[in-house]
C-alpha cells in the first residue's frame, strides 16, 4: 500500500464532497491494519454544526467494513495552505491510532507533508489513558 493509492482514494472522495457553504472540499483516506484503504469526503449542512469532516466519514467507513486500526491517513485540501486534521479529528484518529501513526496532508499537487500523529496532537488522551487497548 503506497501512499499514492491513499491520495488517489482521498481524491476520489473529495470529488464528492457536498460543501455549498465553503465550498472548500476535503477527502481523506485511512489505510487499517488489514491495508483496507477507507474514504470520506466533507458533508457540510446548513446547521453548520451538524456537518461532518472527511477525516470523520473515513473513519466511520473504516469501522464498518471492519477495520480497527488505523495504520496511516492522508487528507487532501484544496489552496495554498496545509488541510491538517482540525482538532476533533485529531482526537478522531487517536482513538484508533497510535502517536507513530502517519498523517500524510496533501494538496491538489500531491503530499505537502507527513507528521506523525504524536505530533499533531502530543501527549494525547486515548484508550490507552483508560487502560484499554489502544
């Protein structure tokens, strides 16, 4: 599983994303422990706080075709600047990812840049806090 195949899935969600309130469309694509790759793109709503970000719908697609874990992720936006996931996101991904995991963050060229996910989001609370498995 390259990372290339994460982008083209990741582009293939953005395509469809529905975002007629910014109009900025964002596609993301996680790769599970299985090498499963899972897509979802941004659906906003015009109660704003009732839309869901990419990073999210790949997720929950991830978890309904049976993945668990999240081995690697990659988010595409559009502009100039770095679509890193916003906060709640971050969380997100922790749930289902360790601070090693790779956050690949692209834009319409290609990758831009890759963090770990204990970058993005240090000293993170997670399943492990609770003494689960994480």
């Amino acid at each position: 599983m390259t990372i290339e195949m994460l982008l083209a899935a990741a582009r293939t969600a953005q395509a469809r994303a529905h975002a007629p309130y910014s109009r900025f469309r964002v596609g993301a694509a996680v790769r599970d422990e299985t090498g499963a790759v899972h897509a979802g793109c941004n659906v906003e709503n015009a109660a704003y706080p009732v839309g869901t970000c990419a990073e999210a719908g790949a997720i929950a697609a991830m978890v309904a075709g049976g993945g668990r874990r999240i081995a690697a992720i990659l988010v595409l936006g559009e502009g100039e600047a770095l679509v890193t996931p916003c906060g709640a996101c971050r969380q997100r991904i922790r749930e289902f990812a360790s601070p090693d995991t790779p956050v690949h963050v692209a834009g319409p060229e290609g990758v831009r840049r890759s963090f770990t996910l204990g970058a993005l989001l240090p000293d993170s609370f997670g399943p492990d806090t609770l003494g689960l498995p994480g």
